[in-house]
C-alpha cells in the first residue's frame, strides 16, 4: 500500500469497474481495459507503484488521477469520494491536500429533499442487471416501478444537476449532491441501484446505494456529500413502508429488504438503517402508537440465534420497543438457511405457490 494513502490502485479500478484481463501476480502488472479510449487490454495498472498508463490513448498518472480523470472532477475530490465509498479515512498526500475545508450545507427541509430526489429519480433508468437482481429477489415489475428504484447514473452527472436546477429544483443542502469547479456534481458515483428511504410521510427522506459489488465488506452506502464543497451529509434516515396505522407493524434492517417482505405480505415494516443504529426511532413508535399499533414483531436477520452481538442488538431493540407499551414479539423461523425475513418470505411463496404464510413467531419476553 503506498505510503499517505489508506487504499491501492487495485481498490480503486474496481469502484470504477476496470475489466481487469491479466493480473501477474509476480510484479504486481495488471493489463485491463481502458476506460478513456474503451480499448481493450491496453491500459496498464502497476500494484507496486499505484500508477496507470494506457499505451493506446496515453492517459497515465497515479491511482487518483485515474478516479479523477474518469469522472471530470479534482483530486482532492477524488480522494475523498474514494475514501467515503470505502469506508476509511481521508488521509490526503500532500498533492490533493485542499488549501481550505470544504464548506457544508445543512440538511434541506423534508420537502426539498422529496421534490429533488423525486425528480432526479424520474430522470434515471434501471438497467436489465439491475431489474433482474430485484426481480430474482420477489418484486414485479410493478412494484420496481412503484417503488422507483434506479440505477446509479454511470455518466453525465453534470447534465443532470443542469436539468434539475431548469426544472426549479434545489440542490443546496440535498446530501449527494456538490461543487466543484463552480459546478454542481453528483456523488457518490459507484454502480449500484438506487433505493430511496422514504418515512411514514410517504416523502423521500434520503436513499442508499446497493453497490453492485461490495467493497470492503460493506453492500449498501449512502446517497451522501459528507465532507464536499457545498455537500451534506445523509444522516442515516428510518425508511417506513405500509400502513402507518397498522395494529401490527414489522421491525427490520435495511430498507430494500423491508421493502421487499412488505411487497410479499402486505406487512408494514420500519426499517432501521442498521441494526445497531436505533436512532429517531423514538419518534417512528410515538406517531405509530398515536396511530393505534398495538404489536411490534422484532425481525432481525436469524444471525440473532446464533451471533451474540447480533442477539444483543435484537435485545436492545426489544427492550427499546417495549418501552412503548407495544406487545412486543420476536420473528423467528425453523429453516435457518433463509436468513432474512424477505428470504423466508419468499422461500415460502414459492413452495406454496400464490400463497404467503405469516412467518412462525415465537413470543419472546422482552429484556
């Protein structure tokens, strides 16, 4: 790993996606594809070095030029975009040190954030991989298409931010949404789909990412400008799909997997952004209990049976909900192997066909 640099050339090559074509082990060379004249096997990357040069088109420079020059947008940006989608620190050489901290935006209002998200999102598409990915999960077209999930715009962020602003929208204070140049950019830019985290409102609160490829073990980022020139950061917002005066609602982690058992069953579920981070929770169950729910079901990932921090979390969460008054159960089924709540629920339609079961519970007392 070069030293100033918490990340390889390697790291970096695959958030862009670089079609790696030889790798030799014994020196470190990889010859990939070019993403500047698309040619094949004619850019080459030195792991030793963090360097590129292409022998076709003769674009060449360190790894975070290459981020850089792929996207239009400077170094000092580039490194911290490829920070925050790896998840380590912004530790800047001395080259794309900025002579001033970037200035941050807070948060727009709920409103704002609804109207330019929606409007971005109705400007996107979503690639077949993509569609097939949530279809092989159990959604219909149908419900991709209510739920507007989208792909990650893999170029002409510009010409977006552009036609957002002609069509009245603010992107002052939208987390991923920034600056540069005097230009309004979009970030982060790894491929992935789009999923929007909307509260009980109904109203577009912030989004994730699904990352096509995980990167450092991580699956899901957030749609965030944390640390940009007129960037905000995401926060990390509750997603709540149903009925928001239903007698008994669902608790789960992630909002693409809650939304996915929702579409299965007709359950309402809240969906935590991780199952540690309870956060503005408080609120959620406040309003829902004005609303007349009576029963909140825990319904972690099965890890809980077996994990022991994974069990405290679920703990923590009962202990929390029960605060409420809720009756409070703990969602749990006999075959382990469908980990998630969408996959039981899944795994069940298709071996009953067009009938869905309730998931078996089992009453647990909460801590």
């Amino acid at each position: 790993m070069t030293r100033n640099f918490p990340f390889t050339i390697r790291q970096v090559a695959k958030i862009l996606q670089i079609k790696i074509r030889y790798d030799n082990p014994d020196n470190g060379n990889l010859d990939t594809d070019c993403p500047f004249c698309k040619k094949e096997s004619k850019m080459n990357l030195n792991a030793e070095k963090n360097v590129f040069r292409c022998n076709s088109c003769k674009e060449s420079g360190g790894m975070i030029q290459l981020y850089a020059k792929v996207y239009g947008i400077s170094n000092s940006d580039a490194n911290r975009e490829i920070c925050e989608i790896l998840g380590c620190s912004n530790k800047a050489s001395a080259d794309t040190k900025s002579t001033s901290s970037p200035m941050q935006k807070n948060r727009a209002d709920k409103n704002t954030l609804h109207q330019t998200y929606s409007m971005l999102l109705s400007m996107l598409v979503l690639t077949n991989p993509h569609r097939e990915h949530l279809l092989n999960r159990g959604l219909s077209n149908e419900q991709i298409d209510t739920f507007i999930y989208k792909s990650v715009p893999a170029f002409g962020q510009q010409r977006l931010c552009a036609s957002l602003l002609q069509h009245g929208c603010i992107l002052d204070g939208v987390p991923g949404f920034y600056k540069a140049n005097g230009e309004w950019h979009i970030k982060p830019k790894a491929p992935g789909i789009l999923i929007p985290v909307r509260g009980i409102d109904g109203n577009i609160a912030g989004m994730q990412i699904r990352l096509d490829k995980p990167i450092n073990g991580r699956k899901y980022i957030w749609f965030s400008s944390k640390d940009l020139d007129c960037g905000t950061s995401s926060g990390a917002p509750i997603h709540f799909i149903g009925d928001p005066a239903a007698k008994q609602v669902y608790v789960t982690n992630g909002a693409l997997k809650g939304s996915v058992a929702y579409a299965l069953t007709g359950h309402s579920f809240i969906c935590l952004p991780d199952a540690k981070n309870l956060s503005g929770l408080d609120n959620l169950l406040s309003h829902l209990k004005a609303n007349g729910t009576t029963e909140v079901l825990e319904a972690f990932d099965m890890k809980k049976t077996t994990d022991k921090q994974a069990g405290e979390y679920a703990a923590n969460l009962r202990k929390w909900l029960s605060t409420f008054g809720f009756k409070v159960t703990s969602a749990v089924w006999g075959d382990k192997s469908h980990e998630s709540i969408d996959d039981y629920f899944l795994h069940r339609m298709m071996k009953k066909r067009n009938h869905v079961y309730d998931v078996d519970i089992s009453a647990v007392a909460a801590a």
